[in-house]
C-alpha cells in the first residue's frame, strides 16, 4: 500500500501559513480617531485649501477656525461665553506669532470677558469647533446659521462656487 508523503517543515508552514491568512480579511481594524487636544496645538494661523471649501485658515494642528456672525469687528468683541465655549474654543492670540498666508495686518486680538486674549482676523474673533475630531473637518459649517470656516481674508465660507475646480486639502 503506498505511502503518502511525510509533511516537511517546509510544507507544515505553508498550511499553518494559509490558515492564519484565510482568516485574515486583509485590511487592519480601524483605529478610533486620534484628536488633538487644543492645548497641543501649535499656536499658528495658516492659510490652506480644502477640497470642498476653497481656501481655509486652521490652526497649527491643522485643525479648521471658524467666525461667528454674532461677533462684533468694530471694535471687535466676543459674543461666544460660558457656555458656548464648552464647543466653540477660542483660538487665543498666541496663534499670530507664527502666520502662514495670511496677511499680518489682518491678524489682531481681542481681551475676552474672562480676560483672556482672543485671536482676531480681520476683527473676527476665530474658534475651533471642539467636535472637529480630525484635522480640516468641518463639522460646525453653518452651525445655527451663525457659525463658518473662515477663509485667510476673514471672510466666512459657506461653500465652493466649483469643487470640481480645488485643490485637496494642502497649500
């Protein structure tokens, strides 16, 4: 009666191989997202294009600022407190020591009623939306119809005339 074959390492290996591989699907487990807290971020205000918006300004971590239409520019003044702060954080002033295409003589600051200072463009006082997990989402765009990216000019973005038309998310 013949014989099979003895299995060789080499052969045992390749079945053990092809069992731990048939169960493998091919793809990691996804990781949960990684956010930054805001007191990690590098302070700095630039200027870049996202794919759907046109050009934004983020802050150091690349994470999206937004304006709020309820601010005041003349003379420019906060009108996000106490409780609006637990979502909207106020970007402080230390972010214009470091610019990146934006214009400087944009760039100003404001002094909170807390007493902190704000960072201001072109009078606006800029915010990150705290539920932004990830850098250049824009989850808080037309938040209350009062909230919006604001791009390097200081004027507040709504949408893309032609996204066809823009960049990916970069300078």
């Amino acid at each position: 009666m013949p014989r099979s074959p003895a299995l060789t390492p080499l052969a045992t290996g390749c079945v053990v191989l092809a069992v731990i591989t048939a169960c493998d699907t091919g793809s990691p487990a996804p990781l949960p997202p990684q956010s930054v807290p805001a007191a990690e971020a590098a302070p700095a205000l630039n200027a870049v294009r996202a794919f759907d918006l046109g050009r934004i300004v983020v802050d150091g971590a690349g994470f999206t600022l937004y304006r709020y239409d309820k601010d005041t520019t003349a003379p420019p003044r906060s009108a996000c407190d106490s409780a609006c702060t637990r979502t909207w954080q106020p970007v402080p002033a230390t972010a214009a020591q470091q610019l990146r295409g934006i214009d400087p003589a944009l760039v100003g600051s404001v002094t909170r009623a807390d007493g902190t200072d704000q960072v201001t463009l072109a009078g606006h006082p800029l915010y990150r939306y705290r539920p932004d997990e990830m850098p250049g989402e824009t989850g808080g765009l037309g938040s209350g119809d009062a909230w919006f990216p604001v791009n390097p000019d200081g004027n507040k973005v709504q949408a893309a005339s032609d996204p066809g038309r823009t960049d990916a998310f970069g300078l």
